[in-house]
C-alpha cells in the first residue's frame, strides 16, 4: 500500500495498479487513483448503484423556490438530451428553455398546470414531425426523459406536464409549424413543504414487477 498523506477519503484497496477512494461531497462517490513516480492520477468510478439511486429520488415536483437554475447546470442538463439516441440518428428535438415570467404564466393555464407560473424553468419539448414524421414523438420523449435524469442528478426537481393546448403554446412561443409539442417539463429547485398524502403513503406506489413484466409471451412469468 502507498501511503497518501493528506488527501480526503480513505483508500480502500489497490487492484491492478489502481487503488479507489471515497470521497464525500454533494454526490457521493468513488475516485480511482494510481501513483506514477511523484505524481498521483484520478479518474472517476461510476457504480450501478449511482444510477439507480437517481432514478429512485426522481419524483414529480410540483412547489420550487425562488432560486435561479444556474446556466452551468442547465447546459449540463441541456446537453444530456443532446446526446440521447433517435431512429436514424435524426436528432428531431428542439428544447425551448422559458424563464419569462410572463410566458410561463401563459404556459400554466392548463387545468394541471397551474404551479408552471412560479417555476423558475419550463422545457419546452418539441418533435420535427417533417425531419421524422414516425418517430419525432418518441425520440424527443427519450431526450426529455434523459434531461429529468439529469436534472435529478443535480439536485434539481421535474415535473412533466402535458396540460395544455398546443395552438396555444405554438402561438406564444413562435414554433414552426412541422413541430409538433411533445411536452412541458417544470425545473427547479424543490421548494420544501408538507405533502401529507406522501406523508401518510410512503410515497408513490409502484406496480410489482411481476405484475408488469412476462417473458417470452404476454402473461408468462419466467
């Protein structure tokens, strides 16, 4: 063992030449080193668990404070959904990122999309219906849901919103006409209060996944 004197964390174990750390900070998580001569080298050890545990603490916000997303993190965010798959690699999406306050209200005149005029963020996500006229609903929805990941992973709650009328929303946000609007998703910061229901169930409930999941024909449990 090399010993490493004053670094954070604690080293765990040395594997082919790489050792791993943890290292405690807003995200938690493991730092592979490796020492070559008097120079130490790190890179980062993603884990299944990682992935997992945001796509556990995702949930549908629906209250956020007054703080601003700052760009940095929404470029990070933005640029996750860039990078998600389409068919044939059209990349149909177009994400319209509303601060205005003025054209959030006006998004939130849907029956459940009230809360959208006190978010800090509305995403906008639209689907090229010319450029792929079959797939443009499914591509844009992959990428929006890569971008709630990713938003969660930042410490930043979502809310997906399908209240609205389309005409409407194309109007006040001048969308060309081969765009069709696939969704509003809220983004912001979680603005803490009691939700009782949530209280008093544990949270949302899910299916078990036997119940949702057949192999090889529908209904057949392996």
């Amino acid at each position: 063992m090399i010993p490493l004197v004053g670094l954070p964390g604690d080293v765990k174990e040395m594997e082919k030449g790489w050792g791993v750390m943890s290292i405690s900070s807003r995200y938690h998580h493991n730092l592979r080193f490796t020492v070559q001569g008097k120079h130490l080298f790190f890179r980062r050890q993603s884990t299944p668990m990682e992935f997992f545990e945001t796509v556990k603490s995702r949930k549908s916000v629906r209250a956020y404070d007054d703080r601003p997303v700052p760009d940095d993190v929404l470029a990070k965010i933005l640029e996750s959904a860039r990078l998600s798959p389409s068919a044939k690699n059209l990349q149909p999406w177009h994400f319209i990122v509303v601060r205005d306050p003025a054209k959030r209200a006006a998004l939130s005149e849907g029956t459940w999309a009230k809360f959208l005029k006190d978010t800090p963020v509305v995403i906008v996500g639209c689907g090229d219906g010319k450029a792929s006229p079959h797939w443009n609903t499914i591509d844009t929805s992959i990428a929006l849901q890569t971008l709630v990941l990713a938003a969660t992973a930042e410490g930043l709650g979502t809310c997906w919103v399908g209240s609205f009328d389309v005409e409407k929303v194309k109007a006040l946000l001048k969308i060309p006409e081969n765009y069709d609007v696939i969704c509003l998703i809220a983004l912001g910061y979680e603005r803490k209060k009691m939700d009782l229901a949530r209280t008093l169930t544990g949270g949302a409930k899910r299916k078990a996944i036997k119940t949702i999941v057949s192999y090889d024909e529908f209904g057949r449990q392996g």
